[in-house]
C-alpha cells in the first residue's frame, strides 16, 4: 500500500522509549522506536522472544505506557492520559485479541462479546454481538459456552468481541498460537476478510508464514526496528486452505 505523504497516520509513534530498571542494570525493551500505521494496513510485527515485540503491541493497546516518546492515535496524543480516560479510549478505539481467547466460562459466546460493549454503554448490544458473530461465521454457535466450542471457535468468539464495538484499530497478539494449524489460517482468512472491508489491523507473531498474511512486515530486535518493508506476496489464507496437501494435514476441520 503506497500513501499519500499527505495522509495522516491512524497511529503514530515517534521515538518510544520503555525502560526497565533491574538491580543496576538499565533494560531498554523499547529503543527509540518509531512508527506510522494509516487505515486500512495489515502490519505484521515479527521477532523473536525477547525482541521487545510483545512490549510494543501493549503499548501500541494503551496496556502500557512508554517511558518517553510520544502516541498518537487517530491525531490525539495519548501518552499523557490517566487510567480512566485510557480505559476510555481503548475500549472506543481499539479491539483486542489474545492467544489465550480471554473468554468467561459460563457465559455464552453472545455473552461474551456483549461484555465491552456493557462498559462502554453501547446500545443495542445483542444485536451488535449477533451481527459480529455472524461476521466470523458463528451464528450457529451463539449460546454456546466455551466448553462446548473447539479452539478455533473460541478465537473466532473473541475475534468478534473484538470488533463488535467498531474499533479504529484491531490488534491481535499470537492469534493462531494455541490452534492447529488449518485453524489458524482459518483465523488467519478472517483478518485477512476484515481488513479487505477496511479495518485496520496489527499483528504480531513470531512465525513467518503468519506474518506473511498481512500487507506490511514490521521486523524488531533488541527493542528496534530492524526492517519495515510491504508484503509483496501475501500469503492468502483461502488459497493455502484450497490446497489438498494443507487441508488433510492437520487435525481438527470443523470451526
């Protein structure tokens, strides 16, 4: 994606910094990172444990704040917010999804993507989470409770808590770790969807074939970018997914 110089960032770091002190020792998981994303990307940021990735998507979430630098998010500057009002923004601007799914046991999947949307004091919040279930292909499965879904049904749930508010932003951290392989390009065929609708998307991943899903590669290392460069060739989930050898490679079929 080739941008106007004239069109301003969705998200916009300048010189982040986060330091940690440990004992005597100054830890720099952030190193003067700086950083545009403009509506409509798919950014992969990809390294290796430890590369200060995991640090970056926290801050670019509002779950952290960097020790110097500056954010902007859709033209505000949020580094100096208090909780309240960054609680705020992140459930208006951002949609979160975890490895870990993050969903609560004894409520339904509708029930669960109702839940930002009761914080933030959204109407009409069943028919929003119904409407983003629907998107990710479960309205069959909308009263069904966690246990009774597989893996990559519960990523599919929190992916449409994550975007039944309308965020500005999706960000998803590890998205496919804790599924089979053809139930993360599943996942993967469903960001890719999102994004080809015009939602903006940050993933990170330490694996290369998944960050070949997006149209942008972010590479970090010691708390630095090392590379940022367009996909040439994204890998397009549907087409892995169509070939015979990856559909009958892997074990669980049904999302």
């Amino acid at each position: 994606m080739t941008l106007p110089a004239t069109v301003s960032p969705l998200i916009e770091l300048d010189e982040v910094y986060k330091i940690y002190s440990i004992g005597d020792q100054e830890v720099r998981a952030l190193d003067g990172v700086s950083l545009k994303v403009h509506k409509g990307e798919f950014v992969a940021i990809m390294g290796p444990s430890g590369s200060g990735k995991s640090t970056l998507m926290h801050i670019l979430g509002l779950l952290d704040a960097p020790t110097k630098g500056t954010y902007m998010l859709n033209g505000a500057n949020v580094g100096g917010l208090e909780d309240k009002e960054l609680a705020r923004v992140r459930n208006r601007e951002i949609g979160f999804v975890f490895q870990s799914y993050n969903l609560l046991p004894s409520f339904t999947a509708v029930e669960n993507v109702e839940l930002p949307m009761i914080y933030g004091s959204v109407k009409k919040r069943r028919e929003k989470a119904q409407a983003a279930l629907e998107r990710v292909g479960l309205s069959n499965r909308m009263h069904h409770k966690p246990t009774e879904l597989s893996g990559g049904q519960q990523q599919r749930v929190a992916i449409a808590r994550a975007i039944a508010t309308e965020p500005s932003v999706l960000m998803a951290d590890e998205p496919t770790g804790n599924v089979a392989t053809r139930q993360g390009e599943e996942i993967m065929s469903i960001f890719q969807t999102l994004n080809s609708q015009g939602m903006t998307a940050i993933l990170v991943t330490h694996e290369p074939h998944i960050a070949q899903h997006g149209t942008r590669l972010v590479q970090v290392q010691d708390g630095k970018i090392l590379a940022d460069q367009l996909i040439k060739r994204r890998v397009l989930a549907e087409e892995w997914l169509a070939q015979p050898s990856n559909a009958m490679s892997t074990g669980v079929l049904d999302l």
